[in-house]
C-alpha cells in the first residue's frame, strides 16, 4: 500500500487510530468528583513519560540529524494543524529569547497562519496542497529540516508538507502518537509517542499534546546545546532583553565568575549585553573583538574555545 492509500484507509477509519479510542479508564468521567477527575488526570498523564522513554532512539537521531542541519546553515521547521501546529509555534518562539537564536532559525508553520493561533481553523488541515505550499513559501532547501506533527498522524496539511520537503531533499521527521501500524510516513524519522486513548476520546489536546511539548522541548533544547548554547546546564546565550533576562544574565556570570553584581553588570555591559562573550573574556582575559572572533571560528561553542585558550 502507497502512504497516500494508507493515509486514506486511516482517516476513513479514525475509529480505530489510537488517539480516536474509548478509555476504559474514563468510562465514568462525568460521574468523578473534583478529586478523583485531578487524579485520573494524573495517572493517565503518567504515560507520557513512558512513550518519550519509548521514542529515546528516535529523539536522540532527531537532535543528531538536526544539530548537523543547523550546524551546516540550515533552518528547523514545525508544521502541523490545530493543537499540534500551535505547539510547534509555540517551541519555536521560544529559542530567539533561550539561545538568542535569530527567527528565521526555528519557525513553526501552522495550517491557517497567525489567526489560527487565536481561533481554530480545524478545516484548514484537511488541504494537503496548503502544507505543500507553505513548504515552497519559506523556500526549504535540503540544508532544512522540517518536523511535521500530528497527534492522530492523519493531517493532510502536514503529509503534504512532509512530501514537499522530501522532494526538496529536506531531512524529514514525523511526530505522532498513534503507531506506525495504523499510519505509515515516508521520512527521515519517525517519532511515536504512544499515550494511549484520551481521558476525553479523541481529545489530544490531553495527552497528546503534552507528550508532544515534551518531546518538541527535548528536540529544541538538545539541539541547542549540541550547538554549544549552554555551557554546563547554563543559559550562555540568553538574550538580555528585559529586566528579567538580564537578572538571570547576572546572576549565571556571578555564579560562574565568583564576581559580585556590580562587577558583573561591568562586564556584562563591555560585552555588549552577550553572556557567552562575558565569560570568555573573564576567563581568558582577551578583548571583546577577540573573544568574538575565537566564538565564531569554534561556532559559538565557548567549552571548546575555553579548552583551547590559554589565558593570558
């Protein structure tokens, strides 16, 4: 069976995906007090943590695959519909002010665009010609890699985007939570998150979508810090953009420094507001054009730079 054929036996037979099945655990949801709703919830969202343990290989070639695009010049994208799209939006927002990374590095491309991030535009999945479309719009090259998600693995907007970036030699990696079995991809990776039926059938705003945030955050943060934006477990590329990060600035560079806020806040300032800058210039003493220069001949990685460093 062609993965177009198999994805239409599936959505005609979304009964039997597994994100679309009756939990037998909430057959009595409507009859639960306050308490016992909280605890079915949190003995079902125990799966979560099960299925990213089950996806640990996939993840870890996904962070592998990716850190090597982006390291080469390429971009990471996130295509989805609905809940699946808006989360992929959601991780991408994130890394310009985590790892002051610039936009255009991480985007997320959700079916129905900017309002579908307010108001559903559940329809709007069913276009497979639209993912296609948004794929050719951002001009994805085989430097890119665009992870499509899909909860129930059946969007049509994503399988078409899948296969766009696939012709256009992109690395490929689908994210769902229903098996392979029951919905075949033709990618680079394939990421299951199996969490078994919703508490809510058919709900995957539930589980689905916290499994899916979990394994978008290890996929962004693991790439990142294979692309030298942490030094130890510490946020060296944050971005100093309001009162908040610059705390958080001063308080990583008097921890790793043992210099006092108003030394800090000196050095912080010589550095151009650039932590990672900051610490090797503490470190090893050189200037902040030098400093700039041994970053960007080690591609930012300030470990390797500092091991290869002698202060002066």
């Amino acid at each position: 069976m062609t993965a177009n054929a198999s994805l239409s036996a599936a959505t005609s037979e979304r009964g039997h995906l597994l994100t679309e099945q009756v939990n037998p655990r909430s057959q009595r949801l409507d009859q639960l007090t306050p308490l016992e709703l909280v605890d079915l919830f949190n003995q079902e969202d125990a799966a979560t943590l099960a299925a990213i343990g089950e996806a640990r290989e996939a993840l870890a070639k996904a962070i592998a695959s990716t850190a090597s695009a982006l390291r080469a010049g390429g971009r990471l994208f996130y295509v989805g519909a609905g809940t699946s799209g808006r989360l992929g939006v959601l991780d991408a927002v994130e890394c310009p002010p985590t790892f002051c990374t610039p936009p255009e590095l991480v985007q997320g491309i959700l079916a129905g665009g900017a309002p579908a991030l307010l108001k559903s535009s559940e329809a709007l999945e069913d276009q497979a010609e639209d993912g296609a479309g948004a794929i050719a719009a951002h001009q994805i090259t085989a430097q890119d890699v665009v992870v499509g998600i899909t909860a129930g693995g059946t969007t049509p907007y994503v399988h078409g985007a899948l296969e766009a970036a696939r012709s256009r030699g992109a690395t490929t990696i689908f994210m769902a939570c229903v098996p392979a079995e029951q919905v075949s991809a033709a990618v680079d990776i394939d990421i299951r998150l199996l969490v078994g039926p919703e508490i809510v059938a058919g709900s995957t705003r539930l589980k689905a979508g916290t499994v899916t945030k979990m394994a978008l955050n290890i996929l962004s943060t693991g790439t990142m810090v294979q692309l030298g934006k942490v030094y130890g477990n510490r946020m060296v590329d944050v971005a100093v953009t309001n009162s908040k990060l610059c705390d958080r600035a001063l308080r990583i560079l008097c921890d790793l420094t043992n210099l006092n806020r108003e030394q800090a806040t000196q050095l912080l300032e010589h550095s151009g507001q650039r932590v990672k800058l900051a610490l090797l210039m503490h470190w090893t003493g050189v200037s902040a054009e030098a400093g700039e220069a041994l970053l960007a001949k080690h591609q930012g990685n300030l470990r390797q730079v500092v091991q290869n460093q002698a202060p002066s």
